[in-house]
C-alpha cells in the first residue's frame, strides 16, 4: 500500500459532566499502528444507528443543544435533567468513543498473514468507536466486503442485519411459526420483510403513518397494521389470527403497544378455542422490547391470560450466545444479500464536524423512519 497515513486524527466523543451537561466533540488522537493481528483501516461510511444515538446524547435534551467552537471542531452542549442523572452514574466524566459499526479501506496491516491478507481490501466492522478517521482493529473482526461493493453499501452490515436474523433464530429456537415487529418500515423492518418472504415465515407489521403502509406493502408485505388508525386492535387482531404470530419485537419499548399486541394475540387466540379457560389460553405469547424509541413507562392492561411474558432482548447479548458456526452462517448470507436483502438506505451522508451541526442534530435526532444518517469519517480528510 502507498497510501499516506497521518500521525494524527479526529474522533467523536460523548462526555457526561457531573454538573448535568452533555458535551459532543471532535478529538484529536494519534493514529495507532497495528499490532501483528490487526488491521488499520481508513473508515469511510459509518451509520447513526438508534444504539449510536443512545450513546451520542445519553439522557440529555436534544432541545436544549448549543454549539460553540469552530466549523472544522465543532462542540455541542446539552443539558441533562437532574432525575436522569442516576442513569449516567457508570459513565459520568468519561469522554467516550462512539460507532457501533462501519466499513472503509484497509491502509496498513500487521505482520501476520491474515492481517497482510486484509490489505488494500474494503472490510466492515462491528468494533466500537467506529466515529474515527482511522480504526485499528484484529483481523479477525474484519468482514471482507464482496467485489464491487462501496464502504457504504457495507456500513450497516452487522447491527439491523444480523438483528433481523437473530428474531428469526429466536422464533425457530423458542417454537413459534410467526413474528409481530414494530417500527416495521424502518431499514431492518424493510430486511425484516424481505428475511420472511425469503425464509416463508409469517409476519405482522406495525406503522404508525399511512405512507409507512404504502411503502412496505410496496415491499409485498401482506399484513401491515398502522396502530393510529381508530380500528387498530381489529386489524391487528385479524392479522394475528391469520398468521398464528405469538411472538414479538418492539422497537418503541415505552408506551401501551406491547401490552396490545399481547392483548390482540389473546383475543386471536381465543376465536379458536373450543373450551374456556378464566386463565385465558395455554399457548405462551412472547414480546420482546429491544429499543427504546417511546422513552415514556412501559404500561399495559392484564387482559390476555396467564400464559405469557415481556423482556428485553439485545443483539448484542444474543450473538453470544451463537455457536461460531452459526455466526459465520449468518455473516455470509448477510455478506451475499448486502444489495438486495440487506440493503441500507439513508437521508444524507455528513462528515464528523457535520454531524454536530446543530441542523443535522434536529433532523437524525428524532430518530424518525426515513432520517437515517451515514457519516463519512474520511469526508473533507486533506489527501
């Protein structure tokens, strides 16, 4: 490789002050040189996923943010309430990394085989800190991107593909036939979709807005539900009934849905009974919350029997719990679908400094459907 390296670097930071202020900003490191099993690589494409922005803002008030400093380093105050102060206890005073995942160029490499092997190649990533210049990472972390294929294409190759993969060994692992998600017109609600045409497994899709409908009907999905339309619990119930789902993934976490969808699964359920139970019906009914995009309480009405259960579920935390095998199973589908099923769209591609421009904030900040952002780590970098 030829490529000039610099010596240094910017990386985006969080900071949570004791006195209840978040800070954003851009820090200068050395870049690292890379031990005989690992890889530098010059990211190029890096996603804000709603577990990046998690720890972007922690418990802070986007509506409070303030910029200071300069164009090209940039910094962003927000406040955090004091009653959410205890939630930023373990992180208090740290200035931390943040980017889950990410793809870019391999510019240098460490003198085993495998890392010599990864040179020049175009990898992605599931590494932590992945909102820098440079990452150095081992090798064996590295997902060699197929021939052809853009760093961006491959930004978002871990976290919302293998997180649809993994409801899918979920439903098969715990004996269901068919899957509620919510948020579902989100990019993974879209590979969601595709995932279960493909595997021909059923699902239920809940919206929240008629355009959402359009655009996963568009996808040829079958049921999609739109939990702001007056008739809501009947559609979700027929759906359910026509699917036999009894097990779901809900994106908002706070809020009445889940409990809904528990109390819709009841009622299909129970159109099917042949004899009454005052403990409603025998077939287990299974939600899981894996995001937090309502931060309200979780609340819910016990109307759907006794044979059910709510919790949290991690991609993260499940991944570990594969075998190596099965790992390598689903990368390598994820590697020979990432432009069709597992492809990823997005609103706008900023670079660092940009993506604390307090505009950029307001819009990725909301964590909307169709809002996505990709930041570009090496956009505006000197040659």
């Amino acid at each position: 490789m030829t490529t000039a390296i610099p010596t240094t670097a910017l990386q985006l930071r969080s900071l949570v002050q004791p006195s209840g202020e978040l800070e954003l900003s851009l820090h200068t490191m050395a870049v690292p040189t890379p031990a005989a099993d690992e890889v530098l690589i010059q990211v190029q494409a890096t996603p804000l996923n709603p577990s990046d922005i998690g720890l972007l803002f922690g418990a802070a008030d986007v509506t409070t943010a303030k910029a200071s400093g300069t164009a090209a380093s940039p910094v962003v105050t927000m406040q955090i309430a004091q009653a959410a102060m205890k939630s930023m206890a373990g992180r208090m005073g740290q200035s931390m990394p943040v980017g889950n995942e990410g793809a870019g160029l391999v510019v240098a490499a460490g003198t085993s085989p495998a890392a010599q092997a990864l040179l020049g190649k175009t990898v992605a990533v599931l590494g932590g800190a992945m909102y820098s210049q440079y990452r150095s990472i081992k090798a064996d972390q590295c997902l060699v991107l197929p021939a052809g294929t853009t760093a961006a294409q491959g930004a978002s190759c871990f976290i919302n593909p293998l997180t649809a993969l993994g409801f899918i060994e979920t439903l098969r692992h715990e004996g269901h036939k068919a899957l509620v998600h919510t948020a579902a017109a989100s990019n993974l609600g879209q590979m969601l979709v595709k995932i279960c045409q493909e595997d021909k497994i059923g699902l239920v899709n809940i919206v929240r807005k008629n355009e959402h409908v359009a655009l996963l009907k568009s996808l040829g999905a079958e049921h999609v539900c739109n939990a702001e339309s007056p008739t809501f619990m009947d559609e979700l119930t027929a759906a359910l009934e026509a699917t036999g789902a009894t097990l779901a993934f809900d994106a908002t976490g706070g809020g009445k849905l889940a409990g809904q969808i528990l109390t819709c699964m009841e009622a299909a359920l129970s159109k099917n009974s042949k004899e009454y139970s005052r403990y409603g019906s025998a077939t287990h009914k299974q939600v899981y919350l894996y995001g937090g995009l309502d931060t309200s309480a979780t609340t819910f009405s016990r109307s759907f029997g006794m044979a059910w259960g709510m919790g949290g579920w991690l991609v993260f935390s499940y991944l570990q719990k594969l075998g190596s095998g099965k790992m390598l199973q689903l990368k390598a589908r994820v590697a020979s679908e990432l432009t069709t099923t597992f492809a990823s769209h997005y609103s706008k591609e900023v670079s660092l400094a940009e993506a604390l421009s307090l505009s950029e904030i307001a819009v990725y900040g909301q964590r909307a459907t169709a809002t996505k952002y990709l930041i570009n780590p090496s956009k505006g970098m000197k040659a």
